[in-house]
C-alpha cells in the first residue's frame, strides 16, 4: 500500500517515545494513550484513526480502528492491533500482556468530555492526568530529521511567493488570486490541510488580503482577519476586487509531509505611499534585532516586550500586531506540524527557548483603512540566535 522507507523513519519514532517515556516515569506514570490526531502522527507516523498505548516500561502497542490496513503499512510501530471498538482496548491489552495502569496520561487540552468519560469508563481504576503540556513541549525542539522537511517546506513557500507578480492583475478579487497562488501551491505538494491544535482554530491555506480588507479583525488568534469569503468562514480573501497603489498581503502556510512553513510577503500594483514602506522599513529593522535576541535561555515573553517596547518608540503602538483593543499581544509563535506550537513569542510567556525549537516570527503593522504592512518567516533556534529558513526577497514587492 505504501513504502515504509518513505514514511517517519523507526529512529525517529523511537526517540520521541523515549522522550515521552522519561517524561512518564519521572512523574510516576503509568502509561499514556495519544489519541490526537498529530500527536498519533508524530508518536506513530501514522494518521490514521487509532489509540498509541506507551506504557512507561515496555513496548507500545498501536490499537488502530480505520484503517488498520493502512496504519500498519504506515508505523514502524512493531505492535499493531486492529480494534473495531473502544470497549476492547482494555481486553486487548490484557491479551497483549499489559497490566492496567493506576495512572493513565490523556491530552486534555484537547480531548472532547465525552470521549473524556469514556475513556475513564474504560480506565476505571485509574486517575487520569493531564500530558498535554509536556507531549507539546516534547513536539517544540524538532530533530534533524524534522528540521530538514520544514527548510523544504521553506524553499516551497518561497517558490510560491515567487509567482505571485506573474498572477496578480488589478481589479481580479482576492479570491481569485487566492486560487490561482494555492494552485500553484498544490502544483508543488502542498497537501492542503493546515492544521492547529486551539478549540476552534482553523485556517485554509492563509490570508490573503489587499488594502482596507487587511485590517478587518476576525475570530482567529492573529493579528490579520479579513472579510472572507462569508460570515461562516470569517477571515481571509474576500471579493473585494484588488487595486493599485494598496499592500497585498500573502501570509500562507506550505505544508509538506505534515509540516509547515509559515510566510508572509508585501506585494503591491504600483508604487505605495511613504507612510507604508517606512512602517514596513521598521518591521523589517525589528525583525532583525528579534532574530539576535532569540537565543537559547531567553524567555520568550522577553522578545515580545521588546518588541511592544521598539515599535512603541517608533510611534506604532496602536497598530502593532493589530489595532484597537483588541491587538494581539504576540509577535510570533511556534511553528511545526500545527500552527500553533510551542513557544509563543506573547506578553506573559515564561517559557524559556532551547536550541531546535522552531519559530514563525511576524512583525506586523495594521493600518485601519489601509491595510497589513509587515513581513513573517519561519525559522529555528540556534546558540546565536534565530536562523531563517525562507529566503525570498523581504522588500515590498511592487510590480
């Protein structure tokens, strides 16, 4: 069905449920059971429907539902089982020789409360806790491995950015661009889907927006909204027909082999106003202090403060990261196989940053009545701070 040598290798799984494994005898764990879809990927390299039981000794076992054919020709997980419904599991594991675990870890910050009490039905002698935070902890230093598809993943990102001049045309709609640049990346493996980890979170391929659109806020945890194709949907391009003389916004994701790189460029039909390429002149000068401050031990709290603190001297601190109240008080975030990974580069944020942790930093400027001016780039920590993995032309495009 599918060739193994081509899908997560076995080393790479094996480390990362090392990883978790520490983490679960360290606290006196008794096992974990992944259920979420990425982390299944990520422990399994397999997203098919399915429960990963990793005990904190001993071998993990692969209960898969739908479809098992493929999860087993997908995981180099060496324990599969086919399960056809979640009141076997624990027969199963008896069968398969595993006790009952006194101590089971769930990721509730994403587990449904129905599929909550089931699971507690199932487990009905053991206390449930809480791994969420530590599996996505375990998820934000990525290996070589990992690092090697995200900078493809980068080189993608600036092909497509690249065709952007030869699609663009006054007067076509935002949605019609949206279209003729996600064919193109689709032309180049994108496999569609961008997934994120918040409640309620969802994005298609990014936003694209022109002048006044991209200063419309929406629901979503982002400094840019847009009108969107429709109240349903909420964010994103729109019908609004692009003109000349306003900053066209490309801010997409390319996703390959389930990871992503974040990106965002500045296009224009003609030359933009002074006011407009200073203040993009200005995200691009922060971007560069924020890539040397980004080193390993710095919390990342302190780069979003620093942050608030240059643009606010430059006389921007009512349009960056959005405008009004209800500003975004982040200037990046991680960035792997979800959009929404760990560290966020946001006010109040503790969490120190480690070498390999990977970032999609995002200045950004908006402007009410205007539109988006800015720059975004994925990159991953080093001891010297942040490398970049994207390397098209950061200036204001203008064609």
């Amino acid at each position: 069905m599918c060739d193994r040598d081509a899908n997560t290798p076995k080393s790479e799984l094996d480390l990362r449920i090392k990883k978790l494994k520490s983490y679960l005898r360290q606290n006196n764990i008794a096992a974990a059971l992944i259920i979420q879809r990425v982390d299944l990927f990520y422990f399994s390299g397999t997203s098919q429907q399915a429960n990963l039981y990793i005990p904190a000794d001993g071998a993990p076992l692969l209960l898969a539902y739908k479809s098992s054919e493929r999860a087993m020709a997908e995981s180099h997980i060496r324990r599969i089982v086919a399960l056809n419904s979640p009141k076997k599991i624990a027969k199963i594991l008896r069968q398969n020789g595993y006790d009952m675990p006194k101590t089971l870890g769930l990721e509730l910050d994403v587990l449904p409360a129905n599929l909550y009490f089931n699971y507690q039905s199932i487990f009905e002698n053991a206390k449930i806790i809480d791994i969420s935070y530590a599996i996505r902890l375990i998820r934000s230093v990525k290996s070589a491995y990992e690092l090697d598809i995200m900078r493809e993943a980068a080189k993608l990102s600036d092909e497509v950015a690249s065709r952007v001049p030869e699609l663009l045309r006054e007067d076509m709609t935002e949605l019609e661009l949206a279209g003729k640049i996600e064919a193109e990346a689709r032309r180049l493996g994108h496999q569609g889907v961008v997934r994120m980890r918040l409640w309620g979170g969802e994005m298609f391929y990014g936003h694209l927006l022109s002048g006044d659109s991209g200063a419309i806020p929406s629901f979503l945890s982002s400094p840019t909204g847009g009108r969107g194709a429709n109240p349903a949907v909420a964010q994103g391009p729109s019908g609004k027909p692009i003109q000349r003389h306003e900053p066209v916004l490309v801010d997409y994701f390319f996703a390959y082999k389930g990871y992503l790189s974040d990106h965002s460029r500045i296009f224009s039909l003609g030359k933009l106003s002074e006011d407009l390429m200073t203040a993009h002149a200005a995200m691009l000068e922060l971007q560069a202090m924020l890539k040397k401050l980004a080193k390993p031990g710095v919390r990342s709290g302190e780069i979003y403060e620093y942050a608030l603190k240059k643009t606010t001297a430059w006389g921007y601190a009512d349009y960056f990261m959005g405008h009004g109240p209800e500003r975004i008080r982040f200037v990046g975030h991680g960035i792997g196989l979800e959009v929404d990974e760990f560290p966020f580069l946001a006010a109040g944020q503790n969490l120190e940053l480690e070498e390999g942790m990977t970032i999609a930093l995002e200045p950004k400027l908006v402007f009410p009545g205007k539109g988006v001016m800015g720059i975004e780039n994925s990159h991953v920590v080093t001891r010297d701070g942040l490398e970049q993995f994207n390397s098209f032309n950061e200036e204001v495009i203008v064609i």
